[in-house]
C-alpha cells in the first residue's frame, strides 16, 4: 500500500492529464458504438448492420477526441505551469512576484488569491524586517533602563527616595515598552492594509471628533488648555475605529506639546469633493528640518525635553490617513504653534453633485 501511495504521488501532472486524454478517447469510442448499435438495431432494426463495423471508427473518433482533449489540457497545463512555478519562488523566499490576473484564463481567480497571498506574505516579512531593523534598536533603550534600575534596587544601599524614584522609572519605561509594542503592531498591520480591504460604515464625523475630545479630557484639562471646536455636521464613509485611533492621536499630540493654559482649536471646511478637518495649537512648533521628518516611525522632536514619547503617533495618523483615501499637512512655526489639516474625501456628497450635474444636461 505504500509503494502504491507513493507510485501516485510521482505521477507528473503531465501524465495525469495525457492518461485523462486516453480515457476520454476510449470512453468517446464506447459511447459511439452504443449510440450506433441502438440506433440500428434497436429503432430501425437495420438488418444489414453489423457491430463489428464500429471497430473502424475507433481510430478516427480516437484521433480526433484525443488531439482536442490534449490540446485542452495543455492549455490548462500552461496555466497551471505558471502558476506552479510562482509557487516555487516564494517558497524560495520572493515576496516580489505576482501573476498577471489577465493571463490566468479559467484560473483567474486563483491567481488573484495567489497575488494575494504573497502581498499579505510580503507584509509579515516587511513586519519582521521591521521589527528586527528598528524596532528591535527602539526596544533596546528602554529594557536597559528597566534592568539598570532593577540591578540598583537590589542593591542594600538605597534609600527610601531613591527606591521610590527608581520604581517610578521603570514603571514609565514599562509602560513605555508595551506602548511601543501596540503601535507598531497598530502601524505593520496598517502598512499592510489596503483602501479596498477596510470594513467601512457610515457615521457622524463630527460627533466622533467631539467624542475624542471628551475623552482626552483628563490631559488638556490637567493643564487647564482651552479646546476651541467648530465643526459642521458630516456624514462620513469609513472605517470608524481607525479614524477614531486618528483623532486621539492627533488631538493628543497637540495637548502634548501646548504649554499649560494653551489654546488648541478644532474647526471643519467642506471642500469640494472632500471634508477638512484643522487641528491648531499654540504650542512650541518646529523648524522646516523637524516638519519634514515628523511622520517618519521614531522620530521625535523632543529627544532631549521631558516629553519624551515613542515617535510613532504621527506615523499612524498618516498611515490611516491614506489607508482613508485622504491627504494630511502640517504647516508650523517656532513659539507659535503648529496647525495640522486632514482632508477625506466625501464620495457619497461627490457622486450626489455628479447626479445633480447629470439631472441639469
């Protein structure tokens, strides 16, 4: 039974489809002779017809069925071969390689399940690079601080202050480790989405942003800011848990970087085609260099202050922000403040002025 198992498993896919072709054949011939012998002997009664006759068609009726059988598969062997083949390569470890969807006849939609498959195999690779590249370097930072404070606690020399100082440290840069493991879990999982693969509902925009802000209440109010919204109702297509995770983010970063007593204003323009939502503070802001660097993964303006952060928050916004089919800018001063503005674009209010436009030809 083994040998047997294994006498399959080696039959090439070649073979399979040349041994399909003869079965066909034989069985075409079959059922021509019977076709024949019922027709003659058992409608018309021909006397004169002898079964033997259907002997003499085997040949052509083999010739021909079996020459379009072959024809058929070989085609769909091509097919299969180039499919097979694609296989190979990824196994071999390249993410790079995708099939024409065009070319893939009757298998089309495997190739496009092919296609993929090796996008989302390409996002974990990407993950993994990411991972072991910068996040890894990110991680090191942090964890020594932990192990260092810890190595200090041990030790009998240390007083009541020190060792509450030290366990105030670790328990940041703890906290600090599982913050900068979520987002980039948050950002490799967005960088490997695509616009038409996010659930998307429709909602009010502009509650959700209010919404945020009430949320973010205990950080604003501890500094006393004063949060200025003007916002007009907006009925938005998208996928609410990442646009919600976008407004946090971003709000958030502006309370971050407001002195106490500051002034962050939320306001809203209906542009064509899209919804603008400015976020503005007037906080410390940044020079042309800190701008142009400040949706890079890591990056942080304030490395040397006592807001240090993770790096990553603006990189998310940007990253949900296309995955939103939508534009972000930044536009900021030194001393007086940064002013960050969100396009998305309102489809449903576009195909309506379209209709509209129609309706007036």
């Amino acid at each position: 039974m083994k040998n047997k198992g294994k006498y399959k498993a080696n039959i090439s896919l070649r073979a399979m489809m040349v041994i399909q072709c003869i079965f066909i054949s034989i069985g075409s011939v079959c059922c021509f002779a019977l076709i024949e012998f019922v027709a003659n002997q058992v409608i018309r009664n021909n006397p004169n017809y002898r079964p033997v006759d259907a002997v003499g068609m085997i040949l052509p009726m083999a010739l021909i069925i079996g020459t379009l059988s072959f024809a058929m598969y070989h085609v769909i062997y091509a097919y299969m071969e180039r499919l097979t083949k694609a296989i190979t390569k990824v196994s071999q470890g390249n993410y790079e390689i995708q099939l024409e969807e065009q070319l893939g006849g009757p298998l089309k939609m495997i190739y496009q399940d092919f296609n993929k498959m090796v996008k989302e195999l390409k996002s974990v690779e990407n993950m993994r690079e990411d991972f072991l590249n910068e996040f890894s370097h990110e991680f090191k930072t942090p964890l020594a601080s932990v192990n260092g404070f810890a190595n200090l606690l041990l030790e009998n020399q240390v007083t009541e202050e020190e060792r509450r100082n030290y366990l105030q440290i670790i328990s940041e840069e703890s906290k600090r480790l599982s913050e900068l493991a979520n987002n980039q879990m948050l950002l490799s999982k967005l960088q490997s989405q695509q616009n038409g693969m996010i659930e998307k509902t429709t909602f009010s925009l502009d509650e959700q942003v209010r919404q945020c802000v009430i949320l973010l209440e205990p950080q604003w109010g501890n500094k006393q800011q004063n949060i200025e919204i003007e916002l007009h109702d907006m009925e938005l297509m998208g996928n609410k848990d990442l646009l919600q995770q976008l407004w946090i983010n971003l709000i958030g970063n502006a309370i971050k970087y407001t002195q106490e007593r500051g002034t962050i204003t939320i306001y809203s323009e209906d542009v064509y085609g899209a919804f603008e939502i400015t976020v503005m503070d007037n906080g410390i802001g940044m020079n042309k260099e800190q701008q142009k660097m400040i949706f890079n993964k890591y990056y942080q303006t304030d490395a040397n202050t006592n807001k240090r952060g993770i790096g990553m928050g603006l990189a998310i916004v940007k990253e949900i922000v296309e995955i939103s089919g939508g534009t972000i800018s930044v536009e900021s001063r030194q001393d007086v403040g940064t002013k960050f503005k969100v396009s998305l674009p309102n489809k449903e209010k576009d195909e309506r002025r379209k209709k509209r436009q129609k309706e007036k030809l």
